[in-house]
C-alpha cells in the first residue's frame, strides 16, 4: 500500500499517545471541568456544554488547557449558547494538536427547561489525524436533570456511540449560602468505574473557589474563579498520580 517506515513510525507513536490524549480531553476539557472533576450539574460556564446540555446559561467562553504539561500540547476551545424561553442552544469546537495527533470535537446541543426539570442532547462530529491517516466519527450525550436553588440531581449519559461511552449519575446540595457540594458516580463501559466529590465556595462577590477530587485514577483539583461586570476568568490545576499537573483557563463572559 505504500505506507513508509516514517509513516509506520508516526502511527505507532500516535497510537501510543491516543490513550493519554483520551484522558486528558475526556470527560474534562475546560477549566471548569476540571476545577469541579467533570461534576457539570455545578457548573456555571458556556464551556461545560460539551460535556453536558443542561449547562442552562447564555455566553461566550474561550478555553485552554495543557495536559499533564505534555510540550507541544494544548487543547483549545471555543463555546457559545443562547437561549429563547424554555429553550437553550450551545455550540462549540474543542481542538487539540500535536506534532503527531490531531483531534477536533465540533458539537451542537439542544435543551428545554420546565421549571426545575430539565432535559437535553448533544450531537458531537469527532475528526482524529496520526499521520496521513484520518476519520470521522459521530457521537451522541444525552442529560436528565432536576434542579432548583437547594439541592439538584443529574442523569448524564455521555459518548453514546463509542467505546468510551460512560453514564454519570450526580446528586448536588446547597450548604450555605456561599457553599454548594456535589458528588457523582460514573459507569464506564470499557474502563473501572469512579467516584468524584466537588464543592464550590463564594468567597466575596466576584471570587469563588471550586476544589475536587475524583478516584480512577486519584486526582486533586482547585480552581480560582474572578468575575466583573459580565466578565469571567477561571483558573484550574488538577493532580495525576503518575503524571505532571494539567492547568487549564476559562475566559468569557455570561449574560
């Protein structure tokens, strides 16, 4: 067929990688995400809509991440979502390049609100490159939630058409006024299953702390979150114990 040794070469050294890139873009690409270990029923950024339809607000947001500090590695994001009513529309592309993988995930989401019950879908368009080999694939998540300002619960069922396909059942509660915990139980169907806890925490107005912990494999995270006028910035590092530090940025704004 023609296939090179530099190519042969290329392909083994992405296929290699293919699981630590998985890793690290799946379930988290955002700080966000990361900050609150993938928990999105806490979440309140444009960015988290490729993880989940029932993010419920209306923004823009520009993400980066560096996982494990791997050099020449960053995956980038662009999100926005609007809303009409009951009714409430994200799209985003996450892109991730590497001298020798390119991923590109393009998604569109759709969600509808009755009071504290909502409901929602994502069709995402999956492109992967390693070397001059290419290919698309389609996939699918799909969320149930009721939540109001106290307590909440999540049903997420996430990459439905591929071997990572997981469920995500989360529970959330409202300690204080300034204080929110959540935890959440995922199924995978190829991986262990894990268990994660998140809290967020309203130190003034405008700066929020978020802090995680998520098991297989064990990982920490904090986040920094700065608000002004409609304006947001968030900052997240998050542990691996085997690998170097994950740090990801959130910048955007929320109406």
């Amino acid at each position: 067929m023609g296939i090179t040794t530099s190519a042969i070469l290329a392909l083994s050294i992405g296929w290699t990688m293919v699981p630590v890139f998985c890793q690290a873009i799946k379930p988290v690409t955002s700080a966000s995400a990361s900050a609150l270990a993938g928990i999105t029923i806490l979440s309140e950024s444009p960015a988290d809509y490729s993880l989940s339809p029932l993010i419920a607000v209306d923004g823009v947001c520009l993400s980066w991440q560096r996982p494990f500090g791997l050099a020449d590695t960053d995956l980038i994001g662009l999100h926005s979502a609007f809303s009409k009513d009951s009714w409430f529309l994200a799209t985003g592309l996450d892109y991730l390049s590497h001298p020798d993988y390119r991923w590109q995930d393009e998604y569109l989401s759709l969600g509808v609100a009755w009071g504290a019950l909502k409901l929602g879908a994502t069709q995402h368009l999956v492109y992967e490159k390693i070397a001059d080999e290419s290919w698309f694939t389609w996939d699918n998540d799909f969320a149930l939630a009721f939540a109001n300002d106290d307590y909440g619960s999540e049903l997420r069922y996430n990459n439905a058409r591929g071997q990572d396909a997981s469920v995500t059942l989360s529970a959330s509660s409202r300690l204080s006024q300034n204080a929110r915990l959540a935890s959440s139980y995922t199924w995978h169907k190829n991986q262990r299953n894990s268990y994660a806890l998140a809290t967020t925490y309203q130190v003034v107005s405008g700066f929020q702390l978020c802090s995680s912990w998520q098991s297989e494999p064990t990982r920490y995270a904090l986040g920094l979150e700065l608000g002004w006028n409609k304006l947001n910035l968030c900052y997240a590092v998050q542990t691996h114990p085997e690998l170097n530090l994950t740090h990801s940025l959130n910048l955007g704004s929320k109406w």
